[in-house]
C-alpha cells in the first residue's frame, strides 16, 4: 500500500514499521526512540537478534551524539566526501544511548545518512531511524516498492520513491587499530574510499561475529537453485548478460551489459526476484566478469545467493 511522506511520520511516531526509499534498497524503518517499533522490525523480517540495525542520521553531528570520544579523526573526512550516500561507518557509542537490541549487544553501532530526500524529509521530522534492508530475513533485498509489497504483503504502507538509483546495500566499514576496513562490500567501492584515505581498505573476508555479526546468516538467496562452476546446458535458464551469447535454446534473464556494473548491480536483485515470479527451479549463472570495483560486490551478492539453495 502507497502512503505519502506524513503518512509515514504519522505511523512511525506511533510505533509502526513502514517502508522507505533510499538510494541503495528500500528499508523497513523504526524510530530509534521506539523500542517497541524496532523489536516488531526483528520480528517482521524474522531477523536474528544478534544481527544489529543501521541508524540513519541526517549528517555527521547527528551520529557524533551517540558516539564514544576520541573518534577517528578520518571518520568525519569519509562522511564529509561521501554522506549523504551508500557508506555506513561503525563507530564506539555511548551503550546508555542505542538499545541493546539495535547493536546487537555490541560496544559499536552502524551509521549511515541516506541520500533519498523523500526518506531525509522522514528523519527530520521523526529523528533517528534503524532500518534494516525491506526483505524477509534471508531473500534478495527490495529495490522496487512491489518487492517490498511481495515479501510482507499488499497492505503493507511503502513510501514510493521509485527504482533504487544503486539495488546493493550501503558499504560498511569499521576501523580496526588505525586502518579501516570494509565489513560488508557494497555500493561505493574500495577505489572511491581510497581518495580520502591514503590506501585502500580491504575486505575482511574471515570476519565473524561478533565484529561483523551479519556474516553467517544466509542472505539474498532467491528460491531457484542457482549453479555457476558449469556451463548452461542448452535450454537451461541463465542470469546472464544481454550482449553475450549462451547455448542453443537458454532462457536469459538479462542483468544487463557485461560493461555496465552500476546498471547490472542496480538489476541484480530485480532478476533474482524475476526467477521466483517465473517459477524457475534452476538458473545458471554467469560469473564471468572482473573481480574489482563494484563487480566485487555483485559476485558476493550472487555467490552468497548460490551457497544458501
Ligand atoms: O544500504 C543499506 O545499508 C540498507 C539501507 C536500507 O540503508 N540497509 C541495510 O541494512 O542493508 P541491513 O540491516 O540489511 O544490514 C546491516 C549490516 C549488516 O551486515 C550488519 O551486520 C551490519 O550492517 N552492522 C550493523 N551494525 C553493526 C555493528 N555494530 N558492527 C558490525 N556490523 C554491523
Ligand atoms: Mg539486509
């Protein structure tokens, strides 16, 4: 169900979970003040408890508030040069400020300020938001207000703000001693932090809870069986690219041009959504792209949907 921006104030004040746009996936929100709205969020995604939320703010001194002293002195440059946009920073609050269970029972929270003025016009007039992907806990992420409406139903009120400009999640990053590193690959790669750096943060690939607690939960997994170490056979359904050819007969759901890794991450869960509304059972995949910049996070993404069906 579309509602409109005070619709959404109107609910969220009063504790209830509504969707909103931002330019990486739409987000189920909840007043970071209203704990009661943030618990039905867990429970509406059937989200684990120990998988904590990001706060959306409406700049840096917003987030400073609930931070712990000294903070990164790098940690205001990176959110000078990229807020409001796709970067979450983990940073050491102040634990009598955030919520256990927005943290997961950390020492840290996640802070990020999306870029979507409908959602911005929603934190100034409410506060704070946490807001976790619009997804059931485990499926592809919503990039449209009709998968929001897919995972939780039909009457479930989503803000339409459109298409997200990105379809991948915010990166998220954390310093660890006195280097940032990235905790979960997204929309704004390694290259673009390292012009405000002087390196490059790496991926932490073995990271696990408690640092990095989303880790070990399955995720934007699709009902199809997704294969990539093989080629397609002949007739078989591929997720593909338009200026490719695949054997003899193949259905491909087109993610988009081999050249083009902001339109095809911005399609990616759009066609991994695709295949369950066709009703495919298997779905080939082709991971034959470059392993750098964006398509890092796109191989990811589908990698992890494969591993979890
Ligand atoms: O683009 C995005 O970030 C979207 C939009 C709606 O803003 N939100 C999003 O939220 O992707 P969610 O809940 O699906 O993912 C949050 C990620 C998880 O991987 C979680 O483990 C990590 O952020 N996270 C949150 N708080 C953390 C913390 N204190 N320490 C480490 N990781 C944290
Ligand atoms: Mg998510």
């Amino acid at each position: 169900m579309r509602i409109t921006v005070e619709e959404a104030c109107y609910r969220l004040k009063r504790g209830e979970p509504v969707a909103l746009p931002t330019e990486t996936v739409y987000g189920l929100a909840a007043p970071l003040s209203h704990e009661g709205a943030i618990a039905t969020i867990f429970a509406l995604k059937k989200r684990p408890s120990d998988n904590p939320l990001i706060i959306h703010v409406e700049g840096w001194d917003d987030a400073v508030t609930y931070c712990k002293a000294p903070l990164s002195e790098s940690a205001s440059r990176l959110t000078d040069a990229f807020w409001p946009g796709p970067l979450t920073l983990v940073l050491p609050i102040q634990e009598s400020l955030v919520p256990a269970l927005v943290r997961g029972g950390l020492a840290t929270a996640a802070f990020r300020m999306p870029s979507h003025p409908l959602t911005l016009a929603v934190i100034r007039e409410v506060g704070p938001l946490v807001m976790p992907s619009a997804n059931l806990s485990g499926r592809p992420s919503s990039t449209t207000p009709s998968h929001v409406e897919e995972d939780f139903g039909a009457s479930f009120p989503v803000v339409d703000g459109g298409e997200c400009l990105a379809g991948v999640e915010s990166t998220v990053v954390a310093c660890q001693g006195a280097r940032w590193e990235i905790l979960r690959l997204g929309a704004l790669d390694s290259a673009k932090l390292s012009t405000i750096l002087d390196y490059a943060p790496v991926y932490c690939e073995v990271m696990t809870a408690p640092i990095c607690p989303g880790r070990h939960h399955r995720h934007y997994a699709p009902r199809a069986r997704l294969l990539m170490e093989v080629p397609p056979p002949p007739g078989g359904t591929v997720v593909g690219f338009r200026d490719r050819r695949y054997p003899e007969g193949c259905k491909l759901f087109s993610m988009g041009d081999s050249g083009d890794p902001d339109a095809v991450a911005a399609r990616l869960y759009s066609i991994l959504r695709a295949l369950d509304t066709a009703g495919v059972e298997t779905a080939w995949v082709d991971m034959n792209f470059p392993r750098r910049g964006l398509w890092l996070t796109i191989a990811e993404r589908l990698e992890r949907a494969a591993a979890q069906n």
